[in-house]
C-alpha cells in the first residue's frame, strides 16, 4: 500500500528542488506497519497508514533521510488475530534496512509481540494501543516507543466525566476478557476512589458476545448510575442498540474507552445512538485547530484521501499520533546516523524538542520514559450526526 502519485505530487510541487534530491535512485528505508487492515468493521488501520504516509511525503519531499534515502512504508495484515501479528513482526524485521514496525489499534497484539521485538531488537511503535504493559514492562533495553493514551490515563477522565456530566457518584465497568481489559480494570480500580466514585461491580466478556443485556442489568440493579465501557465499535453498537430497546428511564450513560472510534461505530449503531448518552475518550481532534501543522495535514487528507473537513476524519487519534510518530522516528534515524536499530533505539531517547501536531514535545522520550503523550493531552468527545466526533467542553 502506497501513497498515490497525484498525492506525492502535489505535496512535492512546493520544494521541487528537494523532490529531486529526495527521487534520486538510492536504497530506501524502510517502515513497517503491521495493523488490523482486514477486520470487517475497523477503520484504525487506515486511519494509522494515512499519518504515516503524509509524513514520509514530506520526510521525503525534504530530502529523505540519511544523506537523500527515501522513507518508505511496507504494510502487513494482521487481521486483529494475535498469533499473525507476531509472525508478521518476525517477517518485516527480517527485511533489510527496516528500522522500526508500527502497530495497530488492538493492545493484546504488542503485548503479545513484546518478546520478539526485544529478542530481535526492533523498535516497536505505538500510535494507539492504550494498554500500560506496552511500555512498562521490564524488558532492558526498551524497544518499545508509544505516541498514544494510556489506559491509567484514560481511566481518571473517564470517571471523572461520568460524575461531572451524568451525576454518577456510583459505576458499573463492562471489560472484554483480555490483557486490554485487565490492565484496564486496575487502572480503574486504582483511579476510583481518588476521583470520589463507587464502582459497584466489574462484568466481563469475550469478543463476539452476542449480547450484553444480561451484563448490564447486572450492574444496573447494583445501583450504576453510569456505565463504563472497555471495547471496539461492534461491542460499542450492540451495547448502544440494546439499551434503545430498554424505557427510556431504564437507559443508563455510557462512556467509552477509544476503542470505538476505531471503526464504524455509528453506521454499526445505526439510529439507536441517538437514544443514547455516550461520550469516549481521546488525545487529538482535528476540529477548532489553525495550527499551521493541523492545516497542512487537513490539505493533505482533504487532496489526498477525499477528507471533506476536520470533523469527518476518520479514527483521528489514528492519522495524529501516526503522523507524529513517524517524523520523531526519521528524526531518530537522522540522529543515530544509519539503520542501526540499537543506535535509532538509543536515538529515540535522546532527541531534543519538537512541534507536533498532536503538541510541541520538550523531550518526546527519555531512558526512563518512553510514552510522549501525558495525562493533560486526553479528553471526552461525543459523536453527533454524520459520524462526526466532537471535543466536550468544560
């Protein structure tokens, strides 16, 4: 998958001389991107592959890496299936001059891949799996890198927006059966009672459950005043319809984990959404930024990939922290001076500020510290007509 030459071309047409320099014929750099491309209802993957190719568009249009090398992306499929992801982890690092591999959306696929990344030394970056084991483990030296939420994060604004909007001093948690949902379940255990909030039961699930009524009656009769919600775009539909099809008075909030706006969660939920209060957490919207970055990424979306405007950006968080990401890892490279994946690791650490779009990074990694993103940066949203996602005000 590639960015299209119509593309390429109208980003390049400013910095012709650049352009030459950046097509000279000379081995390319390559970036990997293993992601959830084949899952039915998932629009993460693309949203991801959009942020990384408006970056190496313009990584490239001024002059490559390197000396003049051209970045270049080499996608794989993991179809949200695990045991792919990993292999598709080995089979990218084995390429030649493949300095790093960008993940996907879903948290259990780099936990699962976390001892080969280390055992064959590659950075693994993170644009978007939230779960806090991705970077805190204790696997030295760390070669994974994130530029995303992090579940302890999400967790105090989550139920802090559930007493401030809905009122609800007391919570019920719905949590799929795997790492995601347990590292989520101690994040908001841990925030609970310092946010002044009750959690009165946990009800847990598999992916492809069929339904959630039974869960949700459950913590309903235990006294939830809000429901918490830890899942993707099909559990966040079939939840939404079935609390439509409930009295109105017996329709409990729901806030969400991110995991939603991943996919087509409005079109799954259809004109059930409306009947429901729902708010999801996020680190960046496209919507109320001038910015000079935000403009040129919007254009580039908008000429690119046919992005009518900033509120019809598909799984944002997904184009943002790609974007980012990816010009923080040719800066590395930049500073480690070649391929060396051990010296673009140690390079990662070490580089110096930088205006992103997401925000401005004093020091986006340290050895200590390998998540560029803090708990200031995450805030709720809310979806309204035509799929759009709206930041919610104070």
């Amino acid at each position: 998958m590639s960015v299209g030459k119509g593309f390429l071309t109208w980003l390049m047409a400013p910095l012709v001389a650049t352009s030459i320099q950046a097509a000279d014929p000379q081995t390319p750099v390559l970036v990997g991107l293993d992601a959830e491309f084949g899952h039915r209802t998932s629009t993460s993957a693309q949203a991801i592959q959009q942020g990384m190719e408006i970056a190496i568009a313009e990584i490239n249009a001024a002059g490559g890496v390197l000396g003049g090398r051209p970045l270049e992306l080499v996608t794989r499929d993991n179809g949200s299936v695990t045991a792919r992801g990993v292999d598709d982890l080995r089979e990218l690092a084995a390429l030649p001059d493949m300095v790093a591999v960008f993940g996907g959306k879903f948290s259990p696929i780099y936990v699962e891949s976390l001892p080969v990344a280390h055992e064959l030394g590659i950075p693994l970056m993170d644009p978007w799996g939230a779960a806090d084991i991705i970077t805190e483990h204790d696997y030295r030296p760390s070669y994974t890198f994130r530029l995303s939420l992090k579940d302890s994060s999400a967790a105090p604004v989550m139920l802090t927006f559930a007493k401030k909007h809905y009122g609800a001093e007391r919570v019920g948690v719905l949590l799929p059966n795997t790492a995601w949902g347990r590292g989520n379940q101690k994040a908001i255990a841990d925030s609970a009672a310092g946010v002044g909030v009750e959690l009165v039961g946990e009800q847990w699930y598999n992916w492809g459950n069929p339904s959630f009524l039974r869960h949700y009656l459950e913590l309903s009769h235990r006294g939830a005043q809000a429901l918490l919600l830890v899942g993707n775009e099909p559990e966040g539909a079939l939840l939404v319809k079935e609390l439509a099809g409930l009295p109105e008075s017996e329709r409990l909030p729901v806030v969400s984990h991110w995991g939603v706006t991943g996919g087509d969660f409005v079109k799954l939920a259809g004109d059930a959404l409306r009947e429901v209060r729902l708010a999801v957490v996020q680190t960046y919207s496209f919507i109320g930024r001038s910015d000079p970055i935000a403009e040129r990424v919007l254009s580039a979306l908008r000429e690119g990939y046919g992005v009518a405007g900033p509120e019809f950006v598909k799984s944002p968080v997904g184009v943002a922290h790609a974007y980012d990401l990816t010009h923080l890892l040719a800066r590395a490279v930049e500073r480690a001076g070649s391929t060396d994946r051990a010296a673009i690791r140690d390079a990662l650490e070490h580089l110096g500020p930088y205006q992103g779009l997401v925000r401005d990074y004093e020091r986006p990694f340290t050895p200590e510290r390998h998540d560029a993103l803090s708990p200031e940066d995450v805030f709720m949203a809310d979806y309204r007509e035509d799929d759009q996602l709206i930041p919610v005000g104070d």
